[in-house]
C-alpha cells in the first residue's frame, strides 16, 4: 500500500480531497494491513487490536505531515480482515483509544462494551461482485430529472423494525432482501429510503447520532450483506437512497468527540461546538480536515455502495448559527449564516453531480432559505430535492381538524401551492410525524374507526395529486394505529382488518395511478391547475393534474356530508372514474359515481362542465375516457 503523497498532502490541506478514504483507514494488502489515521497535535499513535493482544507498544505508527496536515500511518503484519482495531492516541496529557474515523466495519454495541475492545473497528475487504450495471447506466442516462421528469414514490423504511424474526430479534441486510423487494414491488413504491445506517451506539437515536461515518450498522449484518441488498433492490429496479448525518456526531468517547483529547471534527468555540436540542456535537465544517472527512464521506456510499441518493438530515440547524441557541457566534461577515456550512453543501452538491450523475441530494430544510434547489451557478445550494416542510404541517394541521371546523382553516390546504413551484420539492409523511407522542397516521384522523380509515384515504389521495415527489413512512400504508416503535416491527395483523386492509390497496392503486399517468410527474407550474377552491364552507376543493393533452382531475371532499360539484374541464364527452376513495375495495362504503360526463352549454363556445357527487371524506380521481 503507497504511502501519502504530497499530492495528497495538499489536497487535505485545501480541503478537497474527496477520495481520501481510498488511503485513510485500514487497508488489507496480501497478509499486512496498511493504517492511517488523521491526528494533528499529538505526541504518538500506535495501533491496538486483536492481532497484537492490544498492546499499545507493538505497532506504532510513523508521523506524516505537518500542522493540520498530520497523520500517523503504518504496514502492520499479520493483521487482516475480521481483526478489530483502535487507535491509541496519546498527548503529554491525555491518552485514549479511539475507533477509526475511516473504518469500513465496526463491531456492534454491547452491554458494557467500553474499554479497549468497546466499539472497535473492523478491518473490512469491501471488495464485492456488483450486477446492477443496467440499473446504473439507466439511472445515468435518466440524470436530466427536470426535462425529463420520472414518479418517484418513496417507502421510507427504519430496518430494524420493519420485520423482525419470529423471537423478536432482527433481520439481517441478506433476510430482509427478499421479503422487502416483494413488498415494495407490490406496493409499487419505485424507491426505498433507509434510516441512517452510519453505525450508532445508541439504538434509540435511530442512526441519527452515528459515530461509525464509514461503517453500515453491523446489527444487520456486514458490510457485504448491506452491499447484497442493495445489489438486490437494484436489479428488482427498485432505487436506494440513505439518510444522511453530516450536521452533528455522537458524543460517545470511543468516536469522534476530542480525537486528539481536545476539539478536532468540532468546533473549538464552546458556544457552537454541542447541539442544544440533541446534546450532540457539532461538526466545524471551517477546517478542511472535517471537509475531506464529510465530502469524501457522502460520495463514499455513492461510490462503494452504489447508493442512488442521500437525504440531508438537518440541514436547517447546519445552516443558521443560531438555530435553536441563546447564545451563538456570528459568522465572519457579522451574521447568523453558516458561510462555511454552506459552502460545503454546495461543493457535495457539485462533486455528486460531476462524478455520479442522476444520483440525487434531498434537503430536510423547514424555513425559507432562498434556491435550496437551485444550481450552485445560479446562487443556490445545488439539491435535487427538498422536503416540503410546510405542506406537511399544514396538510396535518387541516386533517387533524373535525371536518365541521376545516372551512375555518382552509387555507392551510390551499396555501402550499403559492409555493409549490419555488423549489424540486418531495412531499414527506415521515418518521417524525409518527413519533414521541405525535401518534400514527391513523391516530390524527378525527372521528369513529370508519371515518378515520376515510380521511386517511381522503389525505394520502391529496399528497399524491400535489405536486412534488411522494414519501411515505412505513406503517401508514397499514393504517397503523399504535406510534412507531424502533422496538417493535409493524402491526402486520392489522391487515386483516378490512379498513386496513383497505388503505394498503388504496396506496398500491394510488402508486399505480402516479406510475401510469406522465400528467403525475409534471411537477412544474404546468402541471397544476385549480378547478374550484371558491367555496371552503363547502369543504371541498378540486384541482387538475396535466401534461400536454393528458389531464387527470381531484375532486376531494373534506366535509361529513355528500356534495355536489361542478367543475369546468378542458374536454368534454365521457371521463372515466381512476379511482374512488370510498369503493369497497378500499374499505369504503361503496357510493360515489361510476360514470360521468362533461357537457358543454348549447353554444360551441361553451365550456364543458363535469357534474359529480362526492361522498363524504371522498377523493375521486378522474380522466377524460377517450
């Protein structure tokens, strides 16, 4: 294995570069391991690990660079992949055994495992025999998402507790492949979107406090088995997108936290260095060390693991210096900006464009933080997508009202779409919505069993005929009653409840209808229309979907009563019922019309109009027959 170049040198020292961790970490060559490690400031470093009975005096590693640009590196004998390791790092003052930031694997965490072997690392032969090559050529030559717009419906998916085995433990990346695959084809989903994998001590965080940046949880597996289900999802056709956690780090003391016994991924500055809402610590992305470890890290999983996308959890509180803190430093220009969080989202932004096209970056931003979605040329961050913060609140605030009281709030349904089309937007029905005490889905439905089964269908129908991309947190396509547990797998047993049952075929056929009709995917101004929002004492609204001469049209009834509507439509003659939110099959009551017809006036001129009457918390969804 080569030892750090210049090149290599001056790359870190600029903060760009983004392939470090082809050298950084540990990496098998015939019978010997070569190891590097970034360390500035300290006074020696060795490598402990099963090979040497941990013993800190056996393997030392030799000091490269200088300054900022210091690490410690070193060919040891006889170690190999399945050995665990650390690093012990020693000051005049302090000394510590630190998992490596860079490794591949880490041993999963164990009740009392905090000493030397606690939260070790693995070294890990990633190399893997991939076949999705169709599936990537494809996603390159479909890399033009706004000119040639395609559905993306995603299934947003927590491993641990999807399924687990029948005594309650988990499955593994390679057990959960199939029954995953079949389910999502099923369902229809054309994406699943993991949870974060980073490894995480602490189960409960979900993978939001990772300290493993490298390494795939090996709760589920190994790193190959992760690579297998991927491999797998990809050649079923179905895309994988990770979330993704650069904003802040856990702060157990085996990880990142004082690497070198003071501040080295942190900020120095005690005012910004630990998140107040999480407890965590926050990276400084000003150093160019902590730019090569998360730049280098979200095209890791793009280039050893083929992933299709991430999600970027936090990017609000990345963003704004002050988020959520009394007391915070301005930035050099005076402000609450993060200028330096900024530029590192655009440079990922970029280099995921240049060198994996069609992969795409989502945003988790809830404010207005102007061009989020905008190339970086044209002043914005460079994100593919956005979560639709707003349309979610708002969308739940309405729903969550009894319909008696929703002509009073009808501008929390209307008002999204004076903003629809100022950013690539993903609408999300996430984790976060069905979590600490906010209840599931189903529990926000106002009324008896019956008529919450009807507005969650009512709701689901609406987030699929609003523009933007689909997202939808597993076990609400089951009506899921109880709030998720990471503890727990889905209520599976609820499917054989018919209203259940009903909305699990309802989310099949509303995927089906966004897959089959091209007016679903044109999430530009275009693509959307209204049709009669005039009337809110009325409860309903209605709106048409379009591209070109296809047109789809929502006729949604948020009220407790049956209504008539009226509605002026581009075509007249026969329009055929796609989908009717109270057919049995669904779980409804049966009513609702079977056929209709827009008619025009007796002069030529006049504009056809298409008649219908609505059931009560009823989406009917429409298309000219011809």
């Amino acid at each position: 294995m080569a030892l750090l170049s210049k090149t290599d040198l001056r790359a870190w020292k600029s903060g760009r570069w983004f392939d470090c961790y082809r050298k950084l970490g540990a990496h098998t060559e015939g019978r010997s391991t070569h190891f590097c490690v970034w360390a500035p400031g300290v006074d020696r470093v060795s490598v402990i690990g099963d090979f040497n009975d941990w013993d800190a005096h056996a393997n030392p590693l030799k000091k490269t660079g200088r300054g900022q640009t210091t690490f410690w590196e070193g060919q040891i004998q006889g170690a190999g992949p399945g050995h665990r390791y650390k690093y012990r790092i020693e000051t005049r003052k302090t000394k510590a055994d630190k998992a490596d930031p860079f490794g591949f694997a880490m041993e999963p965490p164990q009740p009392g495992g905090s000493g030397i072997q606690g939260l070790s690392s693995i070294i890990t032969d990633l190399s893997y025999d991939w076949h999705d090559d169709v599936w990537l050529m494809e996603r390159k030559q479909k890399a033009d998402h706004v000119n040639h717009p395609r559905p993306v419906s995603i299934y947003e998916v927590h491993l641990g507790s999807w399924r687990r085995a029948e005594d309650g433990t988990h499955l593994s990346y390679r057990d959960l492949a199939e029954p995953l695959i079949e389910y999502i084809l099923e369902m229809g989903f054309t994406h699943v979107e993991f949870l974060p994998v980073l490894e995480h001590p602490f189960y409960a965080s979900w993978g939001y406090q990772a300290l493993g940046y490298y390494a795939p949880t090996e709760r589920y597996g190994t790193p190959n088995e992760f690579k297998l289900l991927i491999d797998r999802l990809h050649q079923a056709g179905i895309g994988v997108y990770l979330d993704w956690v650069p904003a802040h780090f856990a702060t157990d003391p085996q990880g990142l936290e004082y690497f070198t016994g003071k501040p080295l991924f942190e900020y120095d500055d005690p005012l910004m260095q630990v998140h107040p809402d999480w407890g965590t610590h926050v990276f400084d992305f000003a150093k160019p060390g902590v730019r090569n470890f998360l730049i280098a890290n979200a095209l890791f999983w793009l280039d050893e693991y083929h992933i299709d996308g991430l999600r970027v959890d936090a990017v609000t509180s990345m963003l704004y210096r002050d988020y959520s803190r009394e007391e915070w430093s301005r930035n050099k220009k005076g402000g609450r900006e993060n200028l330096e969080a900024c530029q590192l989202l655009k440079d990922i932004n970029n280099a995921v464009e240049e060198r994996f096209p069609g992969a795409v970056i989502t945003a988790e931003e809830s404010t207005t933080w102007p061009a989020v979605t905008a190339p970086t040329q044209n002043a914005g961050l460079g994100f593919r997508s956005k979560w639709n913060m707003g349309w979610m609140n708002d969308t739940l605030s309405f729903m969550r009202a009894d319909p008696d009281d929703r002509p009073n709030q009808f501008k929390e349904l209307t008002f999204p779409l004076m903003y629809a089309f100022s950013e690539q937007y993903t609408l999300p029905l996430s984790h976060d919505e069905v979590v600490h005490g906010k209840g599931s889905l189903w529990g926000k439905m106002p009324g008896n069993e019956s008529e919450k089964a009807s507005n969650l269908r009512l709701m689901l129908a609406h987030q699929f005929g609003h523009p933007g991309k689909k997202l939808l947190f597993m076990g609400a396509e089951l009506g899921q009653i109880r709030e998720w547990s990471h503890d727990r797998e889905l209520d599976w047993n609820l499917l054989s409840e018919p209203l259940h049952g009903g909305i699990q075929t309802w989310v099949k056929s509303l995927n089906t209808l966004y897959r089959d009709h091209p007016a679903l995917w044109n999430d530009s101004q275009s693509g959307f229309e209204w049709l009669d929002i005039s009337d809110p004492e009325s409860g309903t609204a209605s709106y048409l979907r379009k591209k070109g001469e296809s047109f789809l049209a929502f006729v949604l009834n948020f009220s407790k009563e049956m209504r008539t509507v009226a509605v002026q439509v581009p075509v007249d003659g026969s329009w055929r019922v796609e989908l009717n939110s109270q057919s049995e099959m669904f779980g409804g009551d049966g009513s609702g019309p079977e056929t209709l017809n827009a008619n025009r006036g007796d002069e030529p001129s006049d504009p056809a109009i298409l008649e219908l009457d609505v059931p009560a918390l009823t989406a009917i969804v429409c298309s000219p027959a011809k």
